[in-house]
C-alpha cells in the first residue's frame, strides 16, 4: 500500500499487509530479486 494512503484499510487488512512485507522482505534478504510493480492503468478512484 505504500504511496496510496488516501486508501483506507481496515486493523484486519493492515495487519496482513504488514505480514506481507516481512515476508517480502525476508525473501529479498535471501537474495531473492523483488520488484515493485503496479499494473498499466492501475487506478484506485
């Protein structure tokens, strides 16, 4: 959700992305290449 902050989650919702993110870190550390991606035309409104 990084950079999209006028997107409200719920504590449930914020919990799992924040689980996500260390594992996705965790992977990275591994030397696993991680990227950030958003769909073409990606659009939250």
């Amino acid at each position: 959700m990084e950079g999209w902050h006028e997107v409200s989650v719920t504590s449930e919702t914020q919990v799992g992305i924040v689980a996500i993110e260390a594992t996705v870190n965790e992977f990275a550390q591994a030397g696993v290449p991680v990227e950030h991606w958003i769909p073409e035309h990606f659009d939250l409104k």
